[in-house]
C-alpha cells in the first residue's frame, strides 16, 4: 500500500465519530493528474528538553508557522541502528513479516527508515519549500521511501547523506507542496469550507479534493468556477460513508499509575452504562493533571448532565475522571472528538505515580492476535508528531479496552462482541482524511479514545474516535479505523483556553510532589 501524506501542511479528507447520532463517513481516491508519480512538535510538556515531535530538534527556534527554524541545507539528520529500532518495537516488526513476508532484518531496515523520514521530512520542507513535494513510505514497492519534488536534482542532493539511500527514490511532480496548500486555502475560503476537512491536498497525485456534502454542497452553485480558478488541478468527490462510532466499555487494570490504553466507564443519562478508553495524561501550565479520552464519549444525547469516569463500574467501582464544565474541554465534531477530563476529588492520588514521578506511558497488552508482542508491558510516551509529520506507510501500535464478557462475568458490555479480546495491536497507516490518522488497525466499540503511537521511540499520534463496523475477533486485516490527532487536539483546546502551550502533553506521570 503506498497512500499519500504531507509533510509540513495540513492534509486530506474527512471521516467523522461520535455516539450513535454522529454522521458517519470514509474515503475514496481522487482523480489523478497528469503527473509522472508524485506524493503524498513539540511536545509542550515542561519538563521535556525539546520540541517532541518526531523530527525534531532539540532546543533551536521556530519559524513562524511553528516548525522548528531550519539549521541550513548542510545540517544532517542523525538515525538509530536498524537493530536498536526494532528491538523497542518487536510488534512492528511483527506487522512488517507477515503482512508483507519479509525477514526480521528487513522489517528492522524499513522501522528504521520510518523514523528517519519524519526529521528528513521537516529539513527538506524547511530548506527546499520551492521545490519539495511531500514523501511517503511505500511499503508494497519494497519498503521505499519515496520523496515527491519538482526539481529532482535538487532533493536528490538533499538525500544523498541518508543513511538508507539506496531506499530512498525520489520522483516528479509539477507543483511544490508549498503551492498546493496555499491552493487548499484559497480554494476552502471561496467555497465557505475548512482546509484539511472540506478541502485536501493529495500529494501523490499532486492535487487537491473537496469533499462535498458536509460544509461544502455537491450542488453549491460556486464549485465549477473555484475548481477551475484553483491553480492546481482539483476534483470534488463526495465525503466517505459507512463508519460507525466506537464507544463504550473496558476491562481490568485498577493499580496505578494512570496509563494510556485503560478502560473507563461512564453512566449516561438514561441509566445505561456506557464507557471508552483512557488515552494519555495531559497536564496543565499551572500543573493540574487530565486524562484525554474521545469526546463522544461524554458529548451526544444522552449525556446531557455532568459526567463521571470509572474503572470497573461494577466493581470495585474506582474513580477516575470527571466531565470539565468551567470551562468546556470535550467536543464531538472529528478530528475535534476530545474529552480533557480533569480527576474526581482524591483520584488522582489514587493514580498518581510512585515517588517524584516518572515517563508518562501507555500500557501494551499482548493479545493472540497480535503474535509478535511475547510480553506485555509499559510504553513510556517521549512526546507526539505533528498531524503533518505523520505519514502513511508508518507502522504504528493502538490500545484499546473494549469488551463483551462471557456468561458469568461480571463487567458492563461495550458492544465490542464476542471473542475480542482487549490489547494492543499494530497496523500501518494507510491514509489521513479528514484531518484524521486512518490506520488498518482492528478496534471495536469500547476502544474510542485509546492511544495510538509508535512502539519504538515511544510517540503519540492520536486518539481512536471511529472506524468499520466491527464485532468480535479480530479478521480482517484491512480493517479501517480513524484516530483523532494529537497535535490537532492541543492545537484547538489551547486556541479555546489559555492560549498556546497552557495544555501539554504529559510525557511524564502525576507523581508525589507534582500532583495537584
């Protein structure tokens, strides 16, 4: 599979989650232009030493769009052994064998060309935004790293010093990336719409798409004139269709400390129980400590009155979090599908960490299904990549909690069917549409707001929010599912409240000392 992402621009489609009531969507291919083959952070947290994103650099100054200001055509890009990247990500490399038969040494070459792309990817679109056109990772064509430019020579310079330059190709294309998302933006202002959700760049194909039947019509009687003035070829083709929310319950994991990937139930508004899945702490300026789990999972119908999180609701009936009304901090409208839930009087003590605290983690069960995970254990979370660094082709690890129990349990339901089994799996990025991460992950309901990351260096990417219609074990591995970013979550909850930075990802835990 080799689907298109941008590197330093916002980027493609739209697919929507929620409770029931959410509008469900999915994705299909825009038309390809006539080109030869083209393409498709900061961690705020205070106690981190560097911007977190994967490709950053430490320490530096940022240029105005808030990429790190680039260090000049001569700075290099340092990069892991093969061997030391996938000895932190066994599961990854589980994924690369077999889906794609290759031997453990080349799984390990392709990890470590994966994470090498993401600060390559910031230098080029830093050093070269004239020429640069995107990159992705195409798995299927032997695990290459393909670099999209409209001056080949250029960029082939540029990449010369990679460490893996025999699986790096770059390719043609007419426009710079740089022109098709300031393109993106014209066209979205004129039709009324939203760049990444109504309107996207596809740099694989050199294009732009608007998606109608949201913000923008199929019929608005603007759209034939703005395609046309665009600038750089630009189809409409209707929103995706047929995703259904993942929402409800969890299992087992009532010790501390608080952990990504752990159930929470949440009692509505009609006495039923519902529930999602914790997926990363989150800390404030002041130093006040949240959860972040999916918004629909405290937003919609019948949750009209001020929401409590537990584990284990029937029993032992542990408190977690509580639904922040002053001020707001959930909505339900993808990617903006959060909840930052700050704990419930005397929980947080419950969950904090052992002594002065240490990384932030996200707990990694082994499931049967996913063969290559021999022992379970905790994922330290060392920051997130900026929606525009993720890139398709990543091979990326989800924890989610939903599940049916079997007769005699006693756990509430989440709908997840029979025979799931609650853990984490890993999966490859496929494409990102509506300014969401779409993964070939299974998920089922009670797994909404789990975390989605990378196993070797310990990255968070997003939150589950929707997916395919799914119940019981896990079998098809082409499964869609769509996670909320990150990096776009903090980006809208801190342009609402407090302003820049004021909520951060944590990347260390609540410990003694440092809980409030």
């Amino acid at each position: 599979m080799a689907v298109a992402c941008t590197i330093g621009a916002t980027a493609v489609g739209v697919s929507q989650g929620g409770d029931a009531d959410r509008a469900p969507v999915a994705a299909t291919a825009v038309e390809r232009p006539g080109v030869d083959d083209p393409v498709h952070g900061p961690v705020d947290d205070p106690t981190a030493t560097a911007q977190a994103g994967l490709g950053s650099r430490g320490g530096g100054t940022t240029s105005p769009g808030g990429r790190p200001a680039s260090t000049g055509a001569a700075a290099t890009t340092a990069a892991r052994p093969a061997a030391q990247v996938a000895a932190a990500a066994p599961a990854s490399v589980g994924y690369l064998r077999e889906r794609y038969g290759v031997s453990a040494t080349e799984a390990a070459r392709r990890l470590a060309l994966q994470e090498y792309s993401g600060p390559l990817a910031d230098r080029l679109a830093a050093d070269q935004p004239g020429t640069y056109g995107g990159m992705w990772l195409d798995q299927t064509a032997g695990g290459v790293l393909v670099v999209a430019a409209t001056d080949p020579a250029a960029v082939r310079a540029a990449v010369a010093d990679a460490p893996d330059a025999a699986h790096v190709r770059v390719v043609t294309v007419r426009h710079p990336l740089r022109r098709l998302t300031d393109a993106a933006a014209r066209l979205a202002t004129t039709l009324g719409g939203t760049v990444g959700e109504d309107v996207v760049v596809d740099p694989r194909r050199n294009a732009l798409a608007v998606l109608t039947g949201g913000r923008i019509a199929a019929d608005d009687s603007r759209l034939t004139a703005a395609l046309a003035a665009a600038g750089v070829p630009a189809t409409a083709r209707p929103r995706p269709a047929g995703v259904v929310p993942k929402a409800c319950d969890p299992r087992y994991c009532a010790q501390a400390p608080m952990r990504g990937g752990i159930r929470l139930d949440v009692p509505r508004d009609d006495g039923t129980v519902g529930g999602c899945t914790v997926g990363f702490n989150i800390r404030s300026r002041v130093g006040q400590w949240y959860i972040l789990t999916a918004g629909h999972c405290v937003v919609g119908g019948r949750h009209q009155h001020v929401d409590q999180t537990w584990h284990q609701y029937l029993g032992p009936k542990v408190p977690v979090s509580v639904e922040s009304t002053a001020p707001v901090l959930a909505e339900n409208a993808f990617p903006n599908d959060y909840a930052i839930m700050p704990y419930q009087p005397g929980a947080l003590q419950r969950w904090q960490y052992p002594g002065a605290a240490g990384p932030s983690l996200v707990n990694y069960w082994c499931v049967a299904d996913n063969p290559a995970c021999t022992a379970s254990r905790d994922v330290p979370i060392t920051g997130y990549v900026p929606y525009s660094a993720i890139q398709t082709g990543w091979v990326v690890c989800a924890t989610g909690s939903g599940y049916t129990p079997k007769s005699g349990e006693v756990y509430v339901d989440s709908g997840a069917g029979a025979g799931y089994v609650p853990g984490t799996r890993c999966g490859e990025i496929y494409d990102k549409t509506g300014g969401g991460i779409d993964v070939h992950i299974c998920a089922r309901p009670g797994d909404s707001g789990g975390p989605l990351f990378t196993e070797s260096d310990g990255k968070a990417l997003g939150i589950l929010s929707d997916g395919d219609p799914g119940s019981g074990p896990c079998t098809n591995p082409d499964e869609r599912n769509h996670y909320a970013p990150v990096s776009t979550i903090l980006a809208r909850v801190n342009a609402l409240q407090g302003g820049p930075g004021y909520f951060q990802l944590a990347t260390r835990g609540p410990g003694a000392g440092l809980a409030r």
